[in-house]
C-alpha cells in the first residue's frame, strides 16, 4: 500500500477510535470494565487494550526498540486513549522519516525471534488492519452491554470528513 493509502486508513482508525471513546465516555465510565458475557472478551477494556497492544507489539519490530508495555497501563478509558495516541503519533514519526522508497523496500525485520521479509508498508497497513478488525469486537461488545446503538464505526461514515 502506498503513503496516502496507509495515511487514509490510519484516518479512518483515528475517526472511529473517537466513536469509540465518545459512545464509552457517554455511558459512564464503569462501562469500559463492565463484564460482557457472549462477547469473546471479557470487558471493553481487555479488547481496547489488546488494540494497543497490537500497536506497542508492531511499532516495537519496526523501530528495533523494546515494547512501552502499554497494555499493561490500560486501567481506564483515558489510559487506553493516551496510550494509543502516542502510538498513533509514533506511526507519524515513522511515516514522516520514512521515504516513499524506503516505505516500500522489503527488508528484515525479528518477529519473535525469527528474521522475516516485509516491507514498512506491509507492517503499517498489518497493524491498521489488525485494529480495524477489532471494530467489530467492539461493536459486539457495545451490544452485549446494551449501549452505543449505531457507533458510525463503518468506512462510510468517515467519508467526507477527513482530509486524506
């Protein structure tokens, strides 16, 4: 994927990560903890929190650096919300240094250990997906705990709102 696709995504993300926190913050704070049985997690807070993780995990292979342990220090809805800022401002470093060549040059990279082939914006687009897949945990767990009704997580409602 080239640069303004990535950075059309990573908009997207940003668009529906504040639906997310808005519709959380609007039923009460007890609700980002609240157990929610038949959702695949056990509260909002492990699902929000693993979407950080993916970023801590992801952004720690492609800058050669060791994890923040930022999925550790999500208690709160505020937590998971700062920490995932400064992940998503770490994917902006990263595409702002990075070249359009160098975004798109296959390289090496330790995933567990093991050197494996990918390029910048294969792992960029990885990890943007991987939270754009948990929207629909999210979706499940709103509805299992009764809330959030239609959260506007879709493509389409971001459309016409972003400037990328």
């Amino acid at each position: 994927m080239d640069r303004a696709g990535i950075e059309s995504l990573y908009a997207h993300l940003d668009f529906a990560w504040k639906q997310i926190v808005e519709v959380i913050g609007e039923a009460g704070e007890d609700t980002f903890t609240r157990p929610a049985p038949g959702s695949g997690w056990p509260a909002l807070r492990d699902c929000l929190a693993h979407i950080v993780f993916g970023y801590d995990r992801w952004i720690a292979i492609m800058t050669a650096q060791p994890m923040k342990g930022w999925r550790e220090a999500v208690r709160t809805l505020q937590e998971a919300d700062a920490a995932r800022s400064l992940a998503r401002g770490q994917v902006d470093s990263l595409l702002g240094r990075l070249r359009s060549e160098e975004l798109q040059e296959m390289r090496q990279f330790n995933i567990d250990g093991e050197s494996m082939p990918y390029s910048y914006s294969e792992l960029l687009t990885h990890l943007a997906l991987h939270e754009r897949g948990h929207h629909g945990d999210v979706t499940t767990l709103f509805y299992q705990l009764g809330i959030g009704g239609d959260t506007l997580l879709d493509y389409r409602f971001h459309l016409g709102r972003s400037p990328v």
